[in-house]
C-alpha cells in the first residue's frame, strides 16, 4: 500500500470512528433526558454520564430506553474495535510505510 492510500484510509477511518462516537454521546444525552436520575438540574452544563448510561446505574428501566443503552454501548464497541483494528495495521510491519 503506497503512503498516500494508507493516510486516506487512516483518515476515513478516523471520520467513521468520530462519527460513531458522536452519535454514541448523543444517544448519552437523550438516554439521560429520560432517565429522572440522570437529569441535570444544577443548571450548569456538564459532561455526558457514559460510565453511569453504559453500567445501567440510575438509567429508566423502560424498554425504549434500554434499546437506546444498548445501541450506545454498541456503538461504543464499534469505537473500540476500529481503535484496535488500526493498532494492529499500524503496529504490523509489513503494512509500514516508509517515509
């Protein structure tokens, strides 16, 4: 593979990896809209509560509410493994490219 095609590929990559990401933090928010215990209510913006939506602690126990948990721990997997995926490509000898 010729450098040029592997910072392509590298960089869709990333895009489809940032892109499962954002909609895993967005699927984070409206779970938490539903849920009475993760609601904000100190009026301040805060960060998204992933490690509490992704461990079920405080989440609604409605089902389209788990659906949503579900498909945001999905897509989270999904993030991990494309993490690991291009670990292994950069990390792998033979794929190197020389500058």
């Amino acid at each position: 593979m010729t450098g040029d095609a592997f910072y392509r590929l590298v960089g869709i990559w990333a895009l489809a990896l940032l892109a499962a990401f954002t909609q895993a933090i967005r699927l984070g928010y409206r779970i938490e809209a539903r849920s009475p215990g993760l609601t904000n209510r100190s009026g301040f913006p805060r960060k998204a509560m992933m490690f509490h939506t992704i461990t079920n602690i405080n989440v609604a126990r409605d089902e389209e509410t788990q659906a949503m948990r579900r498909r945001m721990s999905r897509l989270l997997l999904i993030v991990l493994a494309g993490f690991v995926v291009m670990g292994g490509l950069v990390s792998d000898p033979l794929l190197r490219v020389r500058a």
